[in-house]
C-alpha cells in the first residue's frame, strides 16, 4: 500500500514467479477514467522483471494507459511506489 502525497491510497496485489510480477492487481480509493485502464495497467505490469527500478515501472505503466486517460488521485510514480512495497511485502 502507498498513501501519495496530496492523492489517494494505492494497492498493489501481486505474486512473484521466477523473478517477475505475477496475478498483478491494482486496487485502492482512486478515480481512472476509462475504466480499461485499470485493466491496461495490470496487463502492462505482468510479466515484468522484479529488478525493474521505479522509474522503469513508472514508464511502464504510463506508455500502457489508453490515449486520453485521466488518473484522479494517483500517478505511475505511485504505483511504481506500491509496487516495490509490494514486493519487499513478498520477499518477507
């Protein structure tokens, strides 16, 4: 979980298999407009490398989003944030 400065709670789900992300969901008390983008986000992040750093997954969620998404309360940097939490979550 990842509370972003001045946004909205942020939730990561995930597993990890064979060092890369795996049953990725986004969650939290956010607005994403459309609604595919949740989906796009969560296709986008599956498969990728645990070793990716913040900025990596940042890029990868921002290239996935649909043209003309609007995020209410939440950022790729946010969800790079929740991610890396949710792997040391794992690791432990």
């Amino acid at each position: 979980e990842y509370k972003m400065p001045g946004g909205k709670l942020v939730v990561i789900d995930l597993d990890v298999r064979e060092d890369h992300l795996a049953h990725v969901q986004l969650s939290g008390d956010f607005f994403l407009e459309p609604d595919q983008a949740l989906q796009a986000i969560n296709r986008a992040l599956e498969g990728r490398s645990i070793k990716l750093d913040d900025d990596a997954l940042a890029d990868v969620v921002r290239y996935a989003l649909p043209p003309g998404t609007v995020m209410y309360g939440i950022s790729p940097e946010a969800i790079a944030v929740a991610v890396r939490r949710a792997l040391l979550a794992e690791a432990s």
